[in-house]
C-alpha cells in the first residue's frame, strides 16, 4: 500500500495500485466492480493514468491508443535517471511497445515461428515432455504445481522453441519472473531496480553469445530465425534480435504458467466444471479460453491517449498514460452474462486475456496448447486432486496475475 493511504480514502479506494494489497491480490473482482459501476473511466492519481475497465472501452484503448509508452534513454537522461537507460534501450526495441509502422515490421519478421501450424506440429513433443514431468512426482502423490510443473513445462518448451539449450531452462525462467517486473511493476517497487538491471544485462550478454554460437552452429529455432529473417530485403538488428527474444522467453514462459496455475485452481474452487471436463474431456479447448477469461494471466496493459478525445463521457489529453484492465473486461456483465461463474461451457467468449487487434499477442496458439495439454493430462492421470492448504500466496505483480506456489494432493492413475 502507499505511505500515508488507506482504503478508506475515497481517492484511495478505487486505485489500481491496490492490487498490491494482499486482499485484492487474492481477489482483484470487487475492485474491478466498483471501478466499472461507479468510474469506468477513473484518474487514478497514484498511478497517474486513466483506468479503464469496461469490455467495450477497453477494446476501443487496445485497438486504437498508442503502444510506444516507455521513455526512451534521452528521456530518463534528461530526468536524471541515466542509470535506467540499459532497460530502455531494451525495452524501446520490443514490439509490444511499437506502432505501426515499426510494430508491423518487428511483427512480420517474428510471428512466423507461432504459426498455429507450427504450433500443431509441437503437440507430440509438448505432451512427451508434460508425461516426463509428471512422471517425477506421480508416485509421490503430491507436488507443487507451479514448481514441480507449471514453470517447467513453458520453461522447456521455450527453450526449444527459442533454439538455446535447455540446461538453461531455469535461468530463463529466473530472467523472464525479473523481466516480468520491469513489465508490471517498473515503477511500484523501485527496491528492485538493481535486480531488474542485472537481469537486463545478463540476459543481453547471454543472447549476444548465443547469436555469435548459432552463427557458427545453426540450429533450428527463434533465435535462428530472426538472424535469417528478411522480408524485402530488410533485416534485424543484433539488438533488435536480443530485444524481442527476451519479450518472446518472457511471453512464452510467464502467461502459460499462470494459465496452468490459476486454471488448475479455478477448477479446484468449482468442482462441478472439474467433474464435467472429467467427463467430456473433449471439451478442454473450451475449457481453455474459458480459464483464460475467469482468470486472466495478464491484468492490465498501459497505452497513451492518441489524440486529445472522449473516452466513457470523460475528456483525456493527448498522450496521457490509459490502463487497459484485462482482468475486469473480461468480467464485465454487459459482455458475458453471470461473469463471475466460471461456466466451461460458455458461448460467444470472445475474451481479451491475449489482448486484441495489431497487439494480439502471436504466441497465443503455443500458450493455448500447452495449457490444454497442461491441464487435460494432469486430469487424465490424477484424481482425487486437493488443495493442501488455503493460504495462497499471489505473485507481486501489478500486472501479471500468477500464483507463488500452489501445493497439492493426489492418487495416480
């Protein structure tokens, strides 16, 4: 909480910086309520932003505000804080913070690797390694599921995917929870910030390397095909290259963890939806998008106001900072009917946890499998799944909705 507020503050009350608050960590909905019915277009001024939290209104931010929102190295400069720059000049080359025409072109030169196609192809080896995984802990009748599973499973397969080794796997997913930081919660916990510049400079030196091995030793991956990419002749840039595969191994890794964990979860509290996809497995894509709506990986993402405009009856000035609430779209009552029951079933869930538009993230079909797969199997060869305690603990991340640790029971089958 910030020194000197308190819930009780009316100003206070409705901030997003709440989220931080351990009650609203563990349930963010009520605060995404109020902010919907009583300021759906709220200055926050503890975070000095817009907050928007209505489906419709945050389609329309998501579609059309501006994604170049993070100072470049002469900004920070100019504020006094040069010793910020390495992340800057990391983060300014990443896509998600690019508008077109800039974003198209990082765009075109990457996606190719997360074709839904390829992806397909990935499914055998995504569930041989999913087994292996849970082969170590069957016999012990419980584990951790975001240690013992959820952070390895994406943590292997982005390995590949990336072409790097996957002895390196727990690096990387050291590197990716620290870059999280940077993307959720940059300006909320500046005692981090030496954390968040080391993770930047070791991961660049590490990228920087592992281009100059694959330049010598090809191997097919990411990494690989961005060296090689050429669309009209135009090409990556070494930092370009470092850049986006960071946000890639960071992508890859931390949306599909949460999406295991807190998917797994939101089964657990609603038995009757874990019996029926027991019974019809068949309906695990649904499942899927429906855990991915209930239960957002990804809360928030910031954009700039375009334009001096009217958003939701409010005046905003141009390149003011807008936080797109995910979590609270996706629970809004004019979009899905009862929002608040996860109905595995649900119609027409034209969810926005994978964001929208030209910003639709392009590893959505890679995260979408590896969770049905994740999820289907775990059901498949366990029962008798239980909680092992009631106190969770939340990731503490603005941003980023995930759990630290999620112990639980069960009988093999």
């Amino acid at each position: 909480m910030i020194p000197g507020c308190s819930i009780a503050d009316p100003e206070f009350a409705l901030s997003l910086s709440r989220r931080l608050d351990p009650d609203v960590l563990a349930d963010p909905y009520p605060l995404y309520h109020r902010l919907r019915t009583e300021d759906p277009v709220h200055w926050d001024p503890f975070l000095h932003a817009w907050v928007v939290t209505r489906y419709a209104d945050v389609v329309t931010v998501l579609q059309t505000f501006l994604a170049a929102r993070m100072p470049g190295p002469d900004q920070f400069t100019a504020l006094g804080l040069q010793e910020l720059n390495p992340i800057a000049e990391v983060v300014i080359r990443q896509m998600i913070f690019m508008d077109p025409p800039s974003h198209a072109r990082l765009r075109a030169l990457c996606a190719g690797a997360f074709t839904p196609a390829r992806v397909q192809k990935l499914r055998a080896h995504i569930q041989e390694i999913t087994d292996q995984l849970l082969d170590a802990v069957l016999d012990r009748g419980r584990m951790d599921l975001i240690a013992d599973f959820a952070n390895l499973l994406p943590a292997t397969v982005t390995a590949e995917l990336l072409g790097v080794p996957v002895e390196d796997r727990d690096l990387l997913k050291q590197w990716s929870f620290d870059f999280s930081e940077v993307l959720g919660n940059f300006q909320h916990n500046p005692g981090r910030t030496a954390v968040m510049l080391r993770a930047i400079r070791q991961m660049t030196e590490y990228y920087r390397d592992q281009i100059a091995r694959l330049r010598h030793h090809p191997r097919e991956g990411v990494l690989e095909a961005l060296i090689h990419a050429e669309i009209d002749g135009d090409r990556l840039s070494e930092d370009e290259i470092i850049a986006n595969s960071i946000i890639t191994m960071t992508g890859g890794q931390e949306t599909t963890t949460n999406l295991i964990g807190n998917g797994l979860l939101a089964l657990l509290r609603h038995p009757d939806q874990m019996a029926l996809l027991r019974s019809e497995p068949a309906l695990i894509g649904d499942a899927v998008e429906e855990l991915l709506r209930f239960e957002s990986p990804i809360q928030h993402t910031g954009r700039l106001a375009p334009d001096d405009m009217e958003l939701g009856g409010k005046k905003l000035r141009k390149r003011q900072a807008v936080m797109a609430v995910i979590g609270a779209a996706n629970h809004d009552p004019a979009r899905f009917p009862d929002p608040d029951r996860l109905d595995l079933r649900r119609p027409d869930n034209r969810h926005l946890a994978f964001g929208w538009a030209a910003h639709f993230c392009f590893g959505a079909p890679l995260a979408r499998v590896e969770g049905q797969i994740a999820l289907a199997t775990i059901l498949r060869r366990t029962r008798d799944i239980a909680l092992e305690t009631e106190s969770l603990e939340w990731r503490q991340n603005l941003a980023f909705r995930g759990l630290e640790s999620l112990p639980i029971s069960f009988q093999p089958v």
